[in-house]
C-alpha cells in the first residue's frame, strides 16, 4: 500500500489517498483516536472515485465520529483503472435495454455482477491485509452499501468482515441467491421501496434467501435517491452494536 497524499479534514478525519498494487484508493481514519478502532468498508456504484467522493466522505466523517476508520477503493474497470471492454459492453446493453423499455434479461444482469464480484473480492481481501496491520485500525471489520452482490460474496468468504449494511438498490444474478443462503453474519438491509431502478419483489426475495439469524429489512418510501436520514441513524446504531 503506497500513501500518495494525506490531508487533514473537518471533524478531526484524516484522509490518505494510496494505490495498492495499482488499484487507487481512499483511507479515513478518526485522528484523535487514543486506541485502534473497527474499520467499515463502503462500498459504491461503479461511477468512479471522483464522482462518488463527496458522498463518500460525507459517510467517512459520520464513521469517524461514530469511532469508527473507513476504507474505499476505485472498481475495475473504473475512473483512472485500465479499461475493461465486457464491462463496458455490459453496460451499454443495459443502456439500450432501458431506453427501449426492454426488460433487463438474466443473462445481462449474469454479465454485468458476476465478473464484477470476481474481480472485485480479492481486491477488497488484499486491501485488508493491507489495512489491519495499520497502527490505528484494530478491527473488526464491517461492510457497508455499494453493489449488494459484492456484499454478499464478502459475507460468505471473508471471516474478517463480521457484520454488513447493505443496499437492495442493484441488479442481483440468480447464482448469488443460492450464496445469500450461505451469509451467517448480521445484515442490516436497506429498500427504497419505490427505486426506480430495483425490482422490489427480488429485494425481498434475497433478503428471505439470507442464512443469517439476525437480520433486518429497513424499507422506506421513495426513490434510490430518496433515502432518509433517520436510515443513516439506523445503520450507525447497526455498526456500533456489532463492531465495538
């Protein structure tokens, strides 16, 4: 892990940049704090680090004064990564699927997430091992939002990620319901029931597929933009019960 700037923001947060093994990345970690504290990785849609900086930051100060560091990293195939053409493709399918009023068929939805989670979950582990030795962060660890799919294969085959926060807000392949069954951990679930975007009826479908034994649905009204603060409030409270 390679620091190539840090800087200081509101709140006491102190925000490095680094790149591991090329893969850029941001590190938040509460400055003032007299002992390692848990780390919660977020997770985010792939619209790149720079779009998505100011709501991520915004999470990483409300982490903070919860307590807790926070961690993201650029997606493949994202902002300044190397190109990958079938993402791209995939993508771009899905665009004209919308825009025709097509529905989005089992094999895109299969062409878009499953390469996206093989890709991605190593990544995610190998910036861990990276991470937890860092003077600071102590463990353990949570995962938060992003690409639910990506959550999910986490929850199974990471044993360092102990508790998820996750957000029913994107397009679930049919081979992750069966994973889903194999999640122990604790799950805080997050539906906008009106997301334009998000087939309501599959959300809650894989949230009865989750093997875990303490799990919650937190449906609110409105859009996948549309999410209130008192959900933020939910999550915090989800995280400081399970990570301290």
């Amino acid at each position: 892990m390679h620091v190539t700037s840090e800087q200081l923001l509101d709140g006491g947060v102190l925000e490095r940049e680094f790149t591991l093994e090329e893969i850029p990345g941001l590190l938040w970690t509460p400055a003032s704090a007299s002992a390692p504290v848990p780390l919660i990785l977020l997770g985010h849609p792939p619209l790149g680090l720079r779009e998505m900086y100011p709501r991520l930051v915004a999470r990483a100060q409300r982490c903070a004064a919860e307590g807790f560091a926070t961690a993201a990293l650029e997606l493949p195939g994202i902002g300044d990564r190397p190109r990958w053409p079938a993402a791209e493709q995939a993508r771009a399918d899905l665009r004209r699927a919308r825009e025709a009023g097509e529905p989005v068929s089992d094999e895109l939805v299969d062409a878009l997430i499953l390469p996206l989670v093989e890709k991605t979950v190593p990544e995610w582990q190998a910036a861990l091992d990276a991470f937890l030795p860092l003077p600071g962060i102590g463990g353990p660890v949570g995962y938060s939002g992003g690409v639910i799919s990506i959550g999910i294969r986490l929850a199974v085959v990471e044993p360092r990620i102990v508790a998820a926060g996750l957000f029913a807000g994107s397009f679930v392949p049919r081979a992750m319901f069966e994973e889903a069954r194999q999640v122990t951990i604790p799950l805080h679930v997050l539906l906008q029931w009106d997301d334009e975007g998000n087939d309501r009826q599959a959300a809650l479908d894989l949230f009865d597929a989750f093997g875990s034994k303490e799990k919650s649905l937190h449906a609110n009204m409105g859009g996948h933009t549309g999410v209130p603060q008192s959900a933020a409030d939910a999550a915090a409270q989800f995280f400081a019960r399970h990570l301290k």
